[in-house]
C-alpha cells in the first residue's frame, strides 16, 4: 500500500466536487492521475481527500463550436484523445502533433488535458500551446464561473491562478488562421522535454512560445517582419536570453534550435494554410 | 479503515471485491485477484511492465487506484486467448523476443492493443507503441521483429525505416 490514507470521494456534478474541494483545503480533484498518483505514490502529496470527477460528464465535450470559431475541450479530455479525434484532424490537427509528444501511449490514454494544464509542470506541452492558441479556461469556483486567459492561467512554478475551491471545467481554443509549428529535446522519447516552443505564424507576424528549461511557465516572444520566418537560431537563441532570463549556454542553445525548427515548420504551416483556401 | 466495494470485469468476467481506498490497481491485481503477470517496476508509470488494458486501451496500472477500475473492463496477460494472442507468444518465442520476461506480459497486451485495431502497422508505428515498454534485457530489435512479423506487411519494413 503505497499512498497514504484518504478519504475518496467520487463527485456526481460540478457543483458537489466544487463543494468538496472548498470544503478541505487539503483535498485534491483526481482526474487522469498520471501526476497525481506518482506523486502520492511516493508520498510526496498526501491529499487528505480524493475527488475523483472521471464520472463528469461535463467535463468531456470534444466540439468545434463553428459559429464562433472555437473548439472546446473539455478538461477531462484524454491526450489520446486529441491524438487520434478525427475532429481535431479537421480543425486544428497541429493539436495531435502536440498530444502526441506527452510521454507514452497508456500514459495518454489515461491523462487528461485539464489535469496537465493544472498540475501546471514547466517542461509540459500544453500550457505553452495553450498559450500560443490564446485559449481561455473556464472554470467553475463555489460562488460562479469564471474566465481565465491562458497567458496568466499559470502563474508560475507549479503554480495556477485556480483559487480556493476552484477548478477547471473546459478551454475554448481559438480556430485563427495561420501556420503552426512545434519542436521539443527530450533525452528519450515519452520522457518530459528538456525545452521546446510552438510558434504561430500569420502573415508578418511570429510569435514564438517556450516551455521547459526550468522556466517557470511558458515565455513568448513575438517577432513582426517581413518576408521568410528564417530568423536563424542565434535569433531565437538571442530572444531566449533576452525575455526568458536564461543564462545556461546549452539550455539557450536547444531553446533557439527548438524556436528555429518550430518557425520553419510554421512558414511551410502557413503556405499549406492558404493553399486550401 | 473505510473500504469502497467495486465491481468490475476482469479478462471478460466479473469480480467483486472490498477495498481501501489507496489500494493501486496493480496490488489488487497481483494480491487480491491472483494476475501476476501484472508485473510492478517504478510506480513512476515509466517502466510499463504494470500495464494493462483499460476498456481496451492501455494503461498503467501502477497509475490507478482500484476503485477506478469499478465499472469498466481490465484485461491482463491471464486474459489474452484469441488467435492473435497465440501468434504473439508463438512469435516472441521464435523471435528470441524475451528472455528474463519480466517485461514480456506487458509487451505482448500493447502489441496485441495495436495489431488488432493497426493489422497494417509498420515499424515506426510498432516502436512508438512500444516505446513506454522498458526491457532490460533483449536490446528491443527482437521484440520489434516478434511484432512486425504479425503484421499485414510481414516485417518487410516501412517508408520511414528503409
Ligand atoms: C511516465 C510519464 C511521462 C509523462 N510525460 C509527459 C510529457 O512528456 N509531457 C506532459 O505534459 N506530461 C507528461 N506526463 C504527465 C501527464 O501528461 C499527466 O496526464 C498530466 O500532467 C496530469 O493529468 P492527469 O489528468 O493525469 O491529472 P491528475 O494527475 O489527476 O491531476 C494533476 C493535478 O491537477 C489537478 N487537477 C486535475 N484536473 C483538474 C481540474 N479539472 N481542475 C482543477 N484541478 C485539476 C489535480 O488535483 C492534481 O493536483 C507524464 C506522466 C508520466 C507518468
Ligand atoms: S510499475 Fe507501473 S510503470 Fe513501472
Ligand atoms: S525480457 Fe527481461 S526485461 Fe524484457
């Protein structure tokens, strides 16, 4: 028996699992668990409560909701999910690309996207996508719903802007046009990324998002001008220690080999983008 | 001690059992329901050799609490017995694929996951799949020939392999 005692709890609707988790300061929502368990496995949490909303219906919805340009995710939409939904191939399939890289087959079949973006760990991919989509979440909290925009949603190391009793009930992505690109450098496939970045690029326009490298939560860069997304990886490498604050020579070096390979994929994005239309 | 009662089915029958609540799914597997081909490495849901199959998918056991398996299907390596399942062991076998076998029930049930919905599976994909599936002992080339052999290519290799 590995983690230590608590109380389970299995909520049967938002409202009950908002309640609960208000209620306990020590009691933690379970969704996928592929970083809580771990964690409790070696004791380094010991939630006092399990509220395990895997029954939650509302919190699955996988819909492009077209009127508006937007595909909802459901918190508890699995990563395999996004991986293979013919959906997300339709709309955004850039998306697959991203849930593809999250650690192995059984551990995306179980973890969620809302568990990651709360757990909120730096070297995670879908907080810097998030970003770089300016996805919203919606959460629900004791009193009402609220929205948060991505770029503030993780506020730190680890760290979310969820306040007490609060929890993530879906993001509304975007559906913008442009190009997308992702790269990451993980010692071996499946494992946590040592850095990457997504870049988004529209016309003159290139944004840039990072993740890992001991930042604490995902860094942006936008860059405007003309012309071939060929910035170069000292460019990049160059941004990286400007805006991020990062001083390691080699973390500086893979985050502006990871920003150049993601702009090149985003340029050829672009092109594909327009030639559909 | 609180316990939770759950019920579930287990390699296509039901079982019932009483449990803490902290019970992992791979302790009530190995210790309260006699699969010890559900093997436990890390508890870090790295190695994979707990991995099982949940409503069909794969999973770590190791990762679960027992009472989440209540009301869904769990299959283990007790469990596979349809054709493909003997052509996966006969395979492994002539393919020197396992040789302590610590990692080998988990292998056989991501192979078999895969080949049942990706006949066609070429050999980056057999890899891929594989990949959450640490084995310390055959260097991996064997399990992938085992694999690629069942295939609808016969092992004769993908685009992205040469
Ligand atoms: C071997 C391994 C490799 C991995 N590799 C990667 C990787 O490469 N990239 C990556 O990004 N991740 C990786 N992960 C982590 C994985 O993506 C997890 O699925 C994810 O971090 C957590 O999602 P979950 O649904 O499992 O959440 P859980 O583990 O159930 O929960 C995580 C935390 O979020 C809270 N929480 C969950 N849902 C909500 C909600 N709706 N509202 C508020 N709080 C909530 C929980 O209370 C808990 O504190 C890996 C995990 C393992 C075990
Ligand atoms: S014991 Fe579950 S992944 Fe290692
Ligand atoms: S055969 Fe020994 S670990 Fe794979």
């Amino acid at each position: 028996m590995k983690p230590a005692h608590f109380e389970y709890f299995r909520a049967a609707t938002i409202g009950e699992a908002v309640d609960k988790l208000g209620g306990d300061p020590e009691a933690r929502l379970l969704a996928g668990g592929q970083s809580l368990i771990p964690a409790m496995n070696f004791r380094v949490a010991r939630p006092s409560q399990l509220i395990d909303i895997n029954g939650l219906e509302e919190l699955k919805p996988l819909v492009a909701r077209l009127p508006e340009n937007i595909l909802e995710v459901g918190a508890l939409v699995r990563h395999q999910q996004i991986a293979t939904s013919p959906l997300v191939q339709r709309y955004l399939p850039f998306m697959a690309t991203v849930a593809l890289s999250i650690g192995h087959w059984a551990i995306r079949s179980r973890g969620s996207v809302g568990g990651s973006l709360c757990h909120a760990d730096p070297a995670a991919e879908w907080p810097a996508f998030m970003v770089a989509a300016g996805a919203e979440m919606v959460v629900a909290g004791p009193q009402k719903y609220r929205r948060i925009p991505a770029d503030t949603f993780c506020s730190g190391f680890m760290e979310t802007a969820l306040g007490p009793g609060e929890m993530l009930v879906k993001i509304e992505i975007p559906l913008a046009q442009g190009g997308w690109g992702f790269w990451e450098v993980a010692r071996r496939p499946g494992d946590f990324a040592l850095a990457g970045a997504v870049c988004r690029r529209h016309h003159s326009r290139t944004t840039v998002t990072w993740f890992g490298a001991d930042l604490s939560g995902p860094g942006t860069v936008t860059v405007e001008s003309e012309g071939g997304a060929g910035h170069g990886t000292h460019f990049w490498e160059d941004a990286a220690s400007r805006v991020l604050a990062v001083d390691d020579d080699y973390m500086l070096q893979i985050l502006g080999y990871c920003a150049d390979q993601a702009c090149r994929q985003a340029q050829s994005d672009e092109g594909r983008d327009y030639d559909n239309r | 001690m609180t316990t939770v009662d759950i019920a579930f089915l287990l390699n296509g029958r039901p079982v019932s059992l009483s449990v803490e609540p902290r019970l992992l799914l791979s302790d009530a597997l190995r210790h309260h329901l006699g699969m010890t081909s559900t093997h436990v490495g890390c508890e870090q849901g790295v190695c994979g050799v707990c991995t099982i199959l949940l409503d069909g998918a794969p999973a770590r056991s190791c990762l679960m609490l027992a009472v989440m398996a209540d009301g869904r299907s769990v299959t283990t390596a007790e469990g596979l017995s349809d054709p493909l399942a003997e052509q996966l062991r006969d395979s492994f076998q002539e393919h020197h694929a396992l040789q302590c076998g610590f990692c080998t029930p988990a292998m056989l049930l991501t192979a078999h996951c895969l080949l049942s919905a990706h006949p066609e599976a070429g050999e980056s994909q057999i890899r891929e799949a594989l990949s959450g599936n640490l084995c310390r002992c055959t260097g991996y080339q064997f399990i992938i020939d085992a694999v690629s052999s069942l295939t609808e290519r016969g092992g004769e290799g993908d685009a992205s392999h040469g």
